[in-house]
C-alpha cells in the first residue's frame, strides 16, 4: 500500500502543479516579447537605412562644383623693343576674377591649388589659391593677381613677332581638387577645372577674345 501511495504522488498530472505551469507560460511570454522588440529594432534599422540611401541619391546627391572665370583685365603693362639686341622687355600684371559654386545641400571641401598662366602652352606665371570650403549652395568670389614671368617670354621664339603685331595670346588655367560628404557618410572626390584664352593687346593695354571651358570630374 506504501509503494502504491508513493506511485500515485509521482504520477500527477501537470495540471496538478500550477506553479511549473505559471513558469512556462511566464518564460513563453517573454520570449515573443523579445521577439518582436526584435522585430521592431530590425524593421527601424531597415527603414533608416533606406531613408538614407533615398536622401544620397535625392536631395543629397552630390553635384559638380563649378569654377568660373569671370573676368580677366590688365592691371600693369610695360614693354620696349631693343631692336639693336632684338629683345624685348616686358612687365605685365594680370587681375583674374574667379568664382567657385557649391550646388550642393552640403559643403564642398577643397585642397591647396593654385591659377596657372600660360604663353603658348609654357607656363608664365603662377598664383596659389589656399585650401578652404563652400556652405551649401553658395558662391565664393576670389580675386587673383597673376605677375607675368618675363624671362620665360623671352626665350621663347615667337615672342618677338608677337609683341612687334601689337597681341600678345594668353591662357589661365585653375583645377580644384576637393570632396563632397554626403550625409557624412560617403565622401566623393570632385575636380572642378576651368580655363580660358585670352588676348592681351599691347596697343592699348586691354584683354579681349576670351574664351573660355569649364569641366568637372567626380
């Protein structure tokens, strides 16, 4: 009969211990509850990263800087003709107005770079431009003094007959390297470049015939 009794104690249903049961149900619960926060923190993420790759490629799009020339003007020309050396002496400063425009909804950071002048495809003249940065859709105005290199004119051949014609054939050219940071996330490499050809008239002391070429490249 004792062995019986003991058989019957052990052999109750679950049913028959409510706390084993209110355990189960408790541990049950907190594991969908953690599931669907989960859930909820997955389906958040997704949908951040989604927004953000829909602003990079929308309103956050980077766009090319532009450089522009906008004015080219004679500051100081002084020339004579040696006709006895067959030389020619020349001093001549150049103003040259330039401006950068950042199109973009973020700011464009750009590296030390400089204007270049140019006689004939040999460089002349040379004026650094300091790196900085852009706001968001704003223009920067710069004024650039470029002092012609006399001596590189002189060796060249053709230079005589130019200045003795009255017209002196000029080129600037400005590159500026720089990045745009979407979102702060991605960084793209920009060049903006522009160049322009010009002609200075000796006679009487004035630029004219530009022509100029603008190209930016990611």
């Amino acid at each position: 009969m004792e062995v019986e009794s003991l058989r019957n104690k052990n052999d109750k249903s679950p049913m028959e211990n409510p706390q084993s049961t209110s355990d189960a149900a408790r541990v049950l619960r907190n594991r969908r509850k953690w599931k669907n926060i989960c859930f909820v923190i997955i389906g958040v993420l997704v949908f951040i990263v989604v927004l953000f790759v829909i602003l990079a490629f929308t309103v956050f799009k980077a766009k090319r800087p532009v450089t522009t020339i906008d004015d080219v003007s004679l500051r100081d020309l002084k020339v004579s003709v040696d006709l006895a050396r067959f030389q020619v002496l020349l001093n001549a400063t150049l103003d040259v107005d330039i401006s950068i425009k950042n199109p973009n909804k973020v700011g464009f950071k750009f590296k030390d770079s400089n204007t270049q002048l140019n006689y004939r495809g040999q460089q002349v003249g040379e004026v650094p431009i300091p790196a900085g940065k852009i706001s968001a859709d704003k223009t920067v105005p710069m004024n650039l003094t470029l002092t012609v290199m006399a001596d590189r004119l002189i060796s060249d051949s053709k230079f005589f007959s130019d200045v003795t014609s009255g017209e002196l054939p000029l080129s600037s050219k400005t590159e500026i390297p720089g990045k745009v940071s979407v979102l702060n996330m991605f960084r793209i490499s920009v060049v903006s470049s522009s160049s322009c050809d010009f002609t200075v008239f000796l006679s009487n002391s004035s630029v004219g015939d530009q022509n100029c070429k603008y190209k930016t490249k990611f």
